[in-house]
C-alpha cells in the first residue's frame, strides 16, 4: 500500500472544557477525495481547520498531523489551499481580484508580477468567470456570491498546491450554484491531480464526489471508510440516521437535514 498524502493520528481540540474533537484518527491517500460529514457541531470543520494549521489561538490540540514523505511541514497557500463556505474569508473587499490572486502566486514563486497577472487572468478563466481579463481589476463586491466562490477557488489553487481543504463551500449559495461549483472543483482537482478534503453536511455530495467518507458525531469519528461501503452499508446507527434523511444537491434547503435526536439512536 502505498504512503498516504496525509495521517490525522489521536487527534484531540479542545477550548478550555469544551471538546470539539477527541481522538481523530485518518489517513487520507495521495489523489484521494475524503469527504468529513456530520451535523453542525459535529467537529467537521475543527478537523479541517487543524490539518490546515488554521485553528484559532485558544484551541488546544493533542495528538499529530503528520504529511509521510514531506521533509516539512507542508506550507498553508504553497502546499495546502482552502476553500471556505463564506469567500470573505478569502477575499480582501478592497483589493482587486487580479492583485489578490497575484499576489498569492508570487508569496510562493519566483516570478514578476506582469507574469502572476497573466496567470491570475488564467485561474480566473479556469473556474469560469467570464470575460476574465477584463475582470481583473474588479472588486469582490462586483461579483455575484457563485463568482465570489469561484475566485476564492482561484485563489485557493493560485500556488499549485497539492492538498485542497473545501469547507462548506457550497452552503450559502442557491442549488443551481451549488451544482455548478461541486461540478468545477472536481473537474479541476481531476485535471490537476490533486487530493481533496471536503467537509460537508450533504449525503448527496459525498455520494458523488467522494472515494472515501468519515462519519463525525460530537467530536468523535464514529465511521470511515471506503463511500460505497460506508453509504452502501452503515455500521454506526448515527451515520444510518444520516442517510435515513437523504439529501440531494436537488433538495431545497428547508428539507435539508434536521437535528439527528441522539436520544433515539442509544449513543453515548
């Protein structure tokens, strides 16, 4: 078996008594697609921002984060780029976009900026904003929430990286949206080459996109393993109730999935 891209062992986050995680263990294979699904709150997106080196000062974590085969630490915009569920995370309201993107490309490469120009022109065409050229001076409230996604992809994929984090990325946008960003990020992650993690509360998109699914409840990683397996044949009664609430990209978000009641399902 060949070395995993990425090996999440015990892996604990907690704010003072508060457990958000406790004791995570993953291992996610170079060029493969782990979708984390769960509720809110269900430490989905504390593991995502972990393994980006993203979480906020007062968290505390246990346990290791480890990239087998690379000689350090994999770099957060070199090495690993985010996508996250509002693009203001990403987006500076007051720069244009061209320079945003330019300004990634050349933190993490030695070239000028015409050429980080032309290659945010570039990017900006890729993830399908029109007449990208010419967009390169506009601002992100020019753009419409879709676009605001779309850039914030660019960005996230400016420095060549290997590893890609989504984090909700399609949560605030209409169904339509939804659809045709989960439809760009795969094309892209394919045609690159790249491995995703993807965090989401959508039964739907990890049946689609991913090869692989771990199941989060309260903070523990109650089920994993290969999509087919895991949605095909559920172990955890948890992950069951999940997909005994399907839900489709198609579904509108008022029949999106509800509160699991833990005190149905015997859970500790």
């Amino acid at each position: 078996m060949s070395e995993p891209l990425l090996r999440v062992e015990n892996v604990g986050v907690t704010y003072g008594k508060t457990v958000a995680l406790a004791d995570v263990s993953l291992d996610l294979a170079r060029g493969g697609r782990l979708a984390l699904i769960g509720e809110s709150g269900s430490g989905k997106s504390t593991l995502a921002m972990a393994i980006a080196g993203l979480l906020p000062k007062q968290a505390r974590q246990t346990g290791s984060i480890v990239f087998p085969g690379a000689s350090a630490r994999p770099r957060l915009g070199r090495d690993i780029g985010v996508v996250f569920q509002d693009p203001g995370g990403s987006l500076d309201p007051v720069m244009r976009v061209g320079d945003q993107i330019a300004e990634v490309i050349r933190a993490h490469e030695d070239t000028s900026w015409i050429a980080a120009r032309v290659r945010a022109a570039d990017l900006m065409d890729r993830v399908r904003i029109p007449k990208a050229l010419s967009r390169l001076n506009s601002y992100p409230h020019e753009f419409s929430g879709g676009q605001r996604q779309r850039i914030a992809l660019a960005l996230a994929l400016a420095a060549n990286p290997s590893l890609v984090i989504a984090d909700e990325l399609t949560s605030a946008l209409d169904t339509v949206v939804q659809r045709h960003i989960v439809n760009l990020l795969d094309e892209l992650v394919r045609e690159d080459g790249l491995t995703l993690l993807f965090v989401t509360h959508d039964i739907a998109l990890a049946s689609e996109r991913a090869d692989q699914i771990a199941v989060l409840y309260k903070g523990q990683l109650v089920e994993q393993g290969a999509a087919a397996d895991v949605l095909g044949q559920p172990a955890h009664p948890y992950t069951k109730a999940l997909i005994g609430a399907h839900l489709s990209l198609d579904t509108p978000r008022q029949k999106r999935l509800a509160e699991i009641n833990p005190d149905s399902l015997n859970l500790p």
